[in-house]
C-alpha cells in the first residue's frame, strides 16, 4: 500500500472558513514543491468545491470536511458535505461549449465552478450518492535542466 499523510479538517458549513482551508493548501502545497501557479490554481479549485457544499448543501446548519492526501507525488484533495445531492449529468449539460460570438452576458453561471475545477486539476472524480464529495488530485511535476542543457521532468 502506497504510504501517504492524511490531514482532516471539519467546520461549520459557512463560507467565513474557505479562508482557513485556502491558507492551509498553500502551506501543505508549498511544503511539497508545487509551484506558486499550481498552488493557486488548487486555491481557486478548493474554493469553488467549499462554496458549492455551503451555498448549495445546507440551509443554516451543517458541516462540511475537508481531507488531503499528501503524497511523495501528488495531492489529493476532498471536499464531502451530507446535505442534498445534485444530478451530475445534468450540471455538466448546464456547463459549455460556449459559441464564440455569444456575449458574456448570455454565459450560464451554473456549473461554472465545476468546469473550472475540471479546467485546473489534474483528476476530479465526483460522487454524490449522498450528499457531495468532490475529490480533486494535482500531481507534483518537477522540471529541471539537464546538462546537456535539455529541459526534462520527473
């Protein structure tokens, strides 16, 4: 079995704690040598998961925990709440193509996070049997510059 760090985190399901969980991703991320874009692509992509359980999961009350997998050469990150489902095919018809002529006005906002989660993470495996859990995975590519000058990753 793959050895891994498993770090959890619970608060209440308000969007005054993405902060916490964004400053948390950038130190965990950071740690592991992601670069500063990588870094803050997660940042935008942990977001956008927390804003959907808060926004949509919950009316008042509730919980949503938040779990990362900290790999020697990725991170995996999950986002869960216990609130309402939603029918995934149906969001992911809501979400572009976009024509290119089509004013930005006319975009559709639902479904935009999931789209930008999909845009800026490596994998994004959702399951929402009960209930939302998004788990996201960004892997850890270094790049570096040989000595014969070639550029070449790891």
């Amino acid at each position: 079995m793959e050895r891994f760090d498993f770090i959890e985190m619970k608060f209440p399901a308000k969007a005054d704690y993405v902060g916490v969980v964004r400053l948390t991703l950038s130190g965990v991320a950071n740690r592991m040598g992601f670069s500063y874009e990588d870094i803050e692509d997660m940042k935008i992509s942990i977001s956008e998961a927390i804003t959907n359980a808060v926004s949509h999961a919950y009316d008042d009350e509730g919980e949503v925990t938040i779990c990362f997998g900290v790999y020697e050469d990725r991170l995996e990150m999950m986002v869960a709440d216990h609130g309402g489902s939603f029918n995934l095919n149906e969001i992911k018809g809501r979400i572009g193509p976009y024509e290119a002529n089509e004013p930005v006005t006319k975009l559709r906002e639902g479904g935009f996070g999931l789209f930008l989660i999909q845009t800026l993470m490596d994998k994004v495996e959702i399951n929402n049997d009960y209930g939302v859990i998004v788990l996201m995975t960004k892997y850890l590519i270094e790049t570096g510059v040989g000595l014969d000058g070639q550029v070449s990753s790891t």
